[in-house]
C-alpha cells in the first residue's frame, strides 16, 4: 500500500503541488528518496529516522522507497521533512491514510521531533486555501497562515503533537491571528522633508516621483543632501492597501524575512551596499531565492553611489525596470518574481565629488567625470525618468530654521495624486494599482491627451535632445503625473497636458550627465 500526503514545491512566487509518496515493500533494508530531491531533501531521511526514534518508533527492517511526485519537478528545502514524515508513518499503519489524503504539509523536523519554521508557509496556505486542504504547518509560522483566510491549520510543536491529534488524543486548535507588532518601520524611521535644508527643486522632483511612482536619480555633491533627500521618500508613500501588502508579504515569506506571525505593513524601502552581487540584487543563487529588486516590490530600492555598483549588476536592472518582474533563467526552468520597484538613485558628478567647483574639483577634471559617469550605459538612464541635480547647501543655508513643507503635507497631496490615477484607470477598466510610471502602448494616447501648443513644444524639444522614443513617453508620463498634483480639486485632475506641465517635466530629463 502507498500513502500520500501533500505538500509544494516553489518557483519564484508560484506553488507546484507535490505528493510525498511512500511505501514499504519486502527486499534489501534501504530508505531511499527519489523524484529530484535536492541536498537538503536527501538528508531528510536521516532527520526523519532520527525523529521517530526519539519517539520510541523504529522504520521497518524492510525496503521503504519514499517519492516526491512529479518525478521531473526539481525539489529544495528542507520543508519537506514532515510530508515524508507523516508518508512514512502512514505506510507504516500508524496513521490513517485516508486523513492524510487532503493535508497540505510544510515543516523541518528536528533530530528531537521538533517541528522547525520554514520559508514559504504564506504561500503554501493561499495554495492551500484555494485547494480546499487543512494546512499544517509549524507553530512558529501559525500566524503567518491565518491571514490566507478561514482555513484549517494545524500548527503543532513537534510531530508528536500531530501525531496525537491525528489519533484523536489531542486536540490542536486554530492558531490565533496575531495582531500586527509595532515593528520599526522605513516609515517611521524615515527623516521629515522639513529637516531638509534648501534643495527645493529636489523636494519637488522627491514629490512627482513619489506621486507618479517614477524612477529618481539625485546627481550632486558629498554632503549635498542625496541620502537624505531618498531616505525621506517613504514618509511621503501613502500607506500599503491590502493587496499590495499581501503581495510583498508572499515574497519576503519565500525569502524567510516576513515577521513572525504578521504582514509587511510599511512599502519596503531596500538600500543595498554597491558590493552587492547580482544574484543579491536580482535574485539567483544555487537556491532560487529572491533579490533585493523583489523584496523592493510595491516600494523603494535605493541605490546610492550608482557608479560604483559592478557594471553587469546595474545592466541587470534594465528588463525588470521594464516589466516589473525579475527572470532567473535556468537550464531546466525560469523562474520569475515580482519586482514592481521605485528606484531612486545618487551619485557624485565625478570620482572626487566636486565636479564644475573650481576651488575643489582635481586636475584631471573634466575628463574624470567624464570617465566616471560611462560607467552608467545610455539604455540604463533612459530608463530613469526624472534626474535633477542636487547642488552643495550653503553654510548660510544651514543655520536656517526648517521651514519647508513637512512630509505629512506633501503626503496628503502625493495621496490625492494618486487616487485621481486610480479612479482613471478604473474608469478605463484597468488594473487601479497602476500609476503613471507604469503606463504601457495604447493606453497612453487615452490617458495623456496633449495640447497643441504642448504637443509642438514637446516635439521640438525631442528633436533637439534626439530623445529616443522612450524618453519622449517618459516625459509624457511625468508631465500627466505634474498635471494631476497640479489640480488636486478636480476629481479627475486637468485632462489635458499644457506647456507648463511638458516643459516642466522636460526640466527634469537631462540629456546626458555632463
């Protein structure tokens, strides 16, 4: 006889359903664990042959062949412990196999029988919930599985305690859905635009950016204000809606960093060192796991001194800047996750930093920021929407008492910005988490009509910049992202584009760094 018992197997965000299939036939004593099973899971045997003896159970002197169908799904991690576990002891008779049948299963099995959390539980229990299956899962992860809905879940400690409720000795209740901790957020933690001295047309472009959802470089100076100025980006971010929490929630499960029993609250913001490599910054590894642009999903990836990241790293950025998803692509499978990122980046106008200052810049200028900023391809900046320079502060500047607007003010506007959007696209049948940034083909002639007078001036302006086809739609696309902050009483903001609305977002485009 054959037990099964189910479980999943990951592809980026995606489940595989999986049945851990055992049985145990006369023939040469062996454990053995076919169907693709990576390192971890070829260990599993001596995890699960250590936990049932420390239980007082012994496998049989017999031939137990345990199988991980399908046979041609590549399978890794260590969560399949307790779904062979569970397979075993039901070709061993000790549990029901019919109880078994319509269990969804993920869990690491101690040498003790303890049961250990493992990465994935959310979205084993959306699988779960849309499958109709009880979920069990470890006790740690309990209260991550709860917010995939009114499913049963059994969240045992050790695979005793499953073993007992599963003979009716033991009751295991429904783990109780945690409420949200007060955990420090980039939110919370982010500095108040008012803190921030003078650069008032970085302010500007920091609030576009923010209300369009468009791609930000900050070129200027050491000390000028660049880090500043992007860490005080999510303060002005409205708050996440459901969807999109659960969205990033799902990925930063798969990378084991969700919070224990709760969702990601706060947009991620993501500041990766530039020694970062590419697998940490698109996601790889030898087990596919996601980067830094998919735990960025639904926010922020700050890249800071851009020309100093390796130059196949930041090439590595110009397809999911496109598409809003990261593909790993490898021999036997591609796998893909989300990466619907803002990115802002700063940089140095060249190596010393003081390019075009007369009293600091060095002898070799102006062939050193020349040389510094190749390091960034064309086909990557013109994937940046917006780039503004960000000037040094004077020191009359810095004993000034803030006086500018505080991140709260600026939200409230970016908010309205972005409803007006929603209701838009709504109003067109598409997707309302979209924004301005992320407009694609036809739907741009519907949504950003032009004036005459606007559309000449546009045209002249791309002639003259030679502005290749996506710079001219980027520009229009920031230029309907002005007009909605522009006439936030409207319900719909202005319809049509005027010439201050195309040549303000033209201010923004510079045509090459220098």
């Amino acid at each position: 006889m054959v037990a099964r018992v189910g479980t999943v197997a990951f592809e980026g965000v995606e489940t595989k359903p999986v049945w851990a299939e055992a049985q145990i036939t006369s023939g040469t004593v062996a454990f053995t664990i076919v169907g693709l099973p990576d390192k971890a899971v070829a260990e599993s045997r001596e995890r699960v042959r250590a936990a049932l003896h420390s239980m007082g159970l012994s496998l049989p002197a017999k031939r137990l062949t345990v199988n991980l169908a399908p046979a041609d799904l590549a399978k890794e991690g260590s969560h399949f412990d307790l779904p062979i576990a569970l397979a075993v002891l039901g070709a061993m008779e000790i549990l029901p196999r019919e109880d078994l049948a319509n269990m969804l299963v993920l869990g690491e099995l101690g040498l003790d029988s303890s049961i250990r959390p493992v990465a994935g539980v959310l979205p084993a229990a959306m699988h779960a919930s849309a499958n109709d299956n009880c979920l069990v899962c470890p006790a740690e992860c309990g209260g991550e599985a709860t917010w995939a809905g009114e499913i049963e879940i059994l969240a045992p400690q050790t695979l005793l305690q499953l073993i007992n409720h599963l003979k009716g000795t033991q009751l295991l209740s429904r783990p109780a859905k945690q409420a949200q901790a007060e955990s420090i957020s980039a939110e919370r933690l982010a500095p108040d635009l008012s803190e921030v001295k003078g650069q008032e047309t970085a302010k500007r472009a920091i609030e576009i950016a923010a209300a369009g959802g468009h791609n930000l470089m900050m070129i200027g100076p050491p000390g000028s204000g660049k880090s500043m100025l992007a860490s005080c980006l999510p303060g002005v971010l409205p708050p996440l809606s459901p969807r999109e929490a659960l969205e990033i929630s799902m990925i930063h499960s798969l990378a084991g960093t969700l919070p224990e029993g709760g969702l990601i609250k706060a947009r991620p913001y993501r500041d990766p060192h530039h020694s970062a490599s590419l697998p940490a910054l698109v996601g790889g590894g030898h087990k596919v796991k996601p980067g830094e642009i998919s735990l960025a999903h639904n926010g922020i990836l700050f890249l800071d001194e851009l020309p100093e990241f390796a130059r196949a790293t930041l090439e590595s950025l110009r397809q999911p800047l496109e598409t809003g998803e990261a593909v790993i692509a490898r021999a036997n499978a591609h796998v893909s996750f989300p990466a619907r990122f803002q990115l802002i980046a700063a940089m140095n106008p060249c190596r010393c930093g003081h390019l075009g200052d007369p009293s600091l810049e060095c002898t070799k200028a102006p062939r050193c920021g020349g040389d510094y900023q190749a390091k960034l391809s064309g086909p990557l900046l013109d994937r940046i929407d917006m780039q503004v320079d960000v000037p040094a502060v004077s020191i009359a500047d810095l004993g000034l008492a803030g006086t500018g607007e505080t991140s709260e003010t600026v939200r409230a506007r970016v908010t309205r910005a972005r409803e007006i959007q929603t209701a838009r696209f709504e109003a067109l049948g598409l997707d309302g988490l979209q924004l301005n940034a992320h407009l694609k083909g036809d739907t741009l002639e519907k949504i950003i009509p032009v004036e005459t007078d606007a559309r000449e001036l546009l045209n002249k302006m791309a002639e003259s910049a030679k502005l290749s086809a996506r710079g001219y739609f980027r520009i229009l696309k920031v230029a309907r992202t002005i007009a909605d902050l522009s006439d936030l009483n409207s319900a719909q903001g202005p319809e049509i584009l005027t010439k201050t609305h195309i040549a303000e977002a033209f201010s923004y485009r510079r045509v090459g760094l220098q």
